[in-house]
C-alpha cells in the first residue's frame, strides 16, 4: 500500500478507529528560563523533552499582523513549522502578541526581544507534531498558581499551551471555482460551510514553505490556511483565505489580482469565517516531519494533514510540485482535499 491510495486508507482507518468523542488534551510547557527544557505532556500522562529554550521575551509585540486580532487572548493565534504565535490581548484593533520560534527560521512577525528562541528544527517539535491548534488556552504557571498569560512572563515562571486533541471533522473538499462549494465532513456528515470567491491557479514564494514538504500544512491563522506546494528546503505555496481578512487587511490587496490565493466567503447570513471553527480556529496544524515520534503509527499518521487534489475532475491525486512563483502552475486543479490531523 503507498502512495496517495495508502495516505488515504490510513487516514480512513484513522477516523474509523479512534472515537472522535474522546477528549484528551496535549500540555506544552516552556520555562521562562534560559537552558530550561521545554517538553510535552501527553493525554496518558508521559512527558516528553522537545528541546532547550535558548532565549526568553523581554517585550510584547504590538502592533501585531492583522489576523491577529480575530482570536481570543491567552490563545494561540497562529501555528506554523517556523513560529508559534500568542495572543496576549487587542489593543486599538490591533493584537498584542508573544512569540515562539524555532532556532533557525523566517518570521517576520516576531519583533526582536518577544520571543522564545527554542533548540527545535523548524516544522518538529511544537512547530511540527506537537504544534497546538489555533484557540489553543495559553496560561502562566506563577507559583504554583495557574493564571492567564497577560503579560510577559517572569523568569521562574512557566507557559503553558493546552490543545484540546478532540476533533468534529475529517475532512475538507473545496470545489475551486467561482461559487464553488466549501464541505467540511465530520461526525454529523457533509456539511457546506463556505463558498469559493477566487479561485487558486498559480503558486508564490511563501517563505516558511522552505522548513515544509508539498502537500503539507505550513502554517494555520485566524486568517489563513497555508500549503506548501515543494520539497522541504525549497520555497512554493498556496493560501486559503476568508473574505473579510481579503477584503479588510491592507496587505492583502493585491490577493485578488494575483493567483496564489484561494479566498473563501461565509455564507448568507452566517458570520464572519476569521477565527472560528472549522477552518480557522482549531483546525489545522502542520504534523509530524523529520525526528518526530508521537505515541503510535495511528497518531504518526493522524497527526500528519495530507492536501491532495482533482485535476481536469481526474482521480484524487498529490498536488503538483512546484516550487518558486509559478501563475499558472494549479491552472487544471478543479477540486482540493484536506485532512484534518487527528490524535
């Protein structure tokens, strides 16, 4: 069994076997202390060691980038395989945000001296298998007391990260065309949440695609799904974005113009698609890659978000690989699927 046709019965027998109903949380917890381990506590109570910190934040970042703002404080507002974001609160519309990056990486959201600089690869670690979700509950361990993170955190205390691993949906199809049809499929069945305004056709030099491989999750915001389209340490996506963020956020502009964008819109009468489920709040992560072992081959895989694509309206396949800024590139791609990770 390999290729596409394997990635998708193992991901089937994933959702079949594990009930999605079981609650479980995954605690990431960082000392605010240089030369300190940062390790994960699995739902079973194992913990394991990820890494060192090698730099604490002195500062918050504000003004943060836009989407941002679109998540609840003492929440993860971004996750992505080269920086974690943190929202510590809203200020004048715009977010106020800590940051935790890996020690090699391009993020140009995390202002110097806001962040946590960790001895972790980009895309492993917190910035791969044990990435938490958007909306994950962000707290501060101060003396014993478990308090919400408002502030920068002192130098004895410890950050806590606390995704909750249950997950409604399995799956996403998206018809990419003007109208097109947003399905999410989960526990209650096919359920059409959104429809395509732009359609995606060509693929951009999104710069944390380099620490991701194709078909891969590279990073997921209150305002965005971001997929790499190249081999690790070669720089090619797309982004899937929420009407309002494209409308809205002034660098967005030029998102309607261009062909590396997929922008999506509620529907009629319902709200706003930034920062709420299924797509951009507990949704999507970037998975297992490198030296990452999670508890078992289920959860290795599970935890793994596969993108495939139609082409023409042919078989479902792996998406194209296509590195650099390339307009035509996904020109035949009729249709996209996306896994959601499951634990």
């Amino acid at each position: 069994m390999g290729g596409v046709a394997g990635s998708f019965v193992v991901a089937i027998l994933f959702v079949l076997l594990v009930s999605p109903a079981k609650a479980a949380n995954l605690d990431i917890r960082i000392p605010c202390k240089v030369g300190a381990e940062v390790v994960a506590i699995m739902p079973a109570g194992e913990v394991v060691g990820l890494g060192k910190v090698l730099m604490a934040p002195v500062k918050t970042n504000w003004p943060a980038y836009t989407a941002s703002k679109w998540c609840e404080p003492s929440t993860v507002c971004a996750s992505a395989v080269n920086a974690i974001h943190i929202l510590v609160n809203v200020e004048n519309n715009h977010g106020r945000i800590i940051s935790l990056v890996p020690s090699v990486t391009v993020a140009p959201a995390a202002e110097g001296g806001s962040f946590f600089s960790l001895d972790m690869p980009a895309g492993t670690g917190i910035f791969g298998g044990f990435a938490p979700f958007v909306g994950s509950r962000v707290s501060v361990l101060h003396e014993g007391v478990e308090l919400p993170l408002i502030d920068v955190p002192e130098e004895d205390d410890v950050l806590i990260i606390r995704s909750d691993l249950t997950q409604k949906f399995y799956m996403l199809e998206i018809e990419n065309r003007p109208a097109g049809r947003v399905i999410a499929h989960g526990t209650n069945g096919p359920e059409l949440i959104a429809r395509v305004i732009h359609k995606v056709s060509g693929v951009g030099r999104f710069e944390g695609t380099i620490f991701q491989d194709n078909g891969r999750i590279r990073a997921s915001h209150a305002g965005v799904i971001d997929v790499a389209t190249s081999k690790r340490d070669t720089i090619g996506g797309i982004q899937i974005m929420p009407l309002k963020h494209a409308l809205t956020s002034p660098e967005m502009i030029n998102a309607w113009a261009l062909t590396q964008w997929l922008i999506i819109s509620p529907l009629p009468g319902y709200p706003d698609l930034e920062g709420h489920e299924p797509l951009y709040k507990h949704s999507f992560i970037p998975g297992p890659q490198l030296q990452d072992k999670l508890p078992d081959l289920w959860t290795q895989y599970g935890r793994k978000p596969l993108v495939l694509c139609r082409q023409d309206g042919g078989a479902w396949e792996r998406l194209p690989e296509v590195s650099g800024r390339v307009d035509d590139a996904l020109k035949d791609v009729t249709h996209l699927r996306l896994y959601f990770p499951t634990w």
